[in-house]
C-alpha cells in the first residue's frame, strides 16, 4: 500500500463517517415527536456502524500521524493465523 493509496483510504474513510453523522442527525429530525423505540430501531445501523468504525480505527486514521495510522489498520486488518504477502 503506497501512501497515497492509504491516504486515499483514510480520508474515504472520514467522509463515510461524515456521511453518517449527518444521517444521524437528519434522522434525529425525521423521528421528532416520536417515539423513542422508532428512533433508537431508526438509529440503530448507524450506530452499529460508527461503534465498528471506531473500535478499528479509533477516532479516524486522518487524526494520526502516516506511521500510527499505517499501525492502526495493520492491527485492525490482521488477524492471528493469517496468510499476509507483503512486498
């Protein structure tokens, strides 16, 4: 992965996120009135998504310096016992 391709990624990355906290929001306005059931089912695959997004990357890999965010998607990605070829 050159550098440019995981900037790529990462700033991809931050513009999901943007994309889904403005989801959130809109929804949060949609569900005025509401109840707090419909909202929190409405809410509900955002907030799976933004918890998954954080817990491998943390607050996002653009907040970081290019060797600790290289590190972080290296942790996230690999798993034990995986076949990884690197060059």
């Amino acid at each position: 992965m050159r550098a440019e391709d995981f900037f790529g990624f990462a700033k991809r990355q931050a513009q999901i996120r943007a994309e889904m906290e403005q989801d959130i929001a809109d929804i949060r306005e949609e569900y005025k009135g509401r109840s707090k059931t419909a909202l929190g089912l409405a809410l509900m695959p955002f907030g799976r998504e933004l918890g998954d997004m954080k817990r491998l990357y943390g607050e996002g890999l653009d907040v970081q310096s290019q060797g600790e965010s290289f590190f972080k998607l290296f942790q996230a990605r690999f798993v034990p016992n995986g076949l990884y070829l690197l060059d």
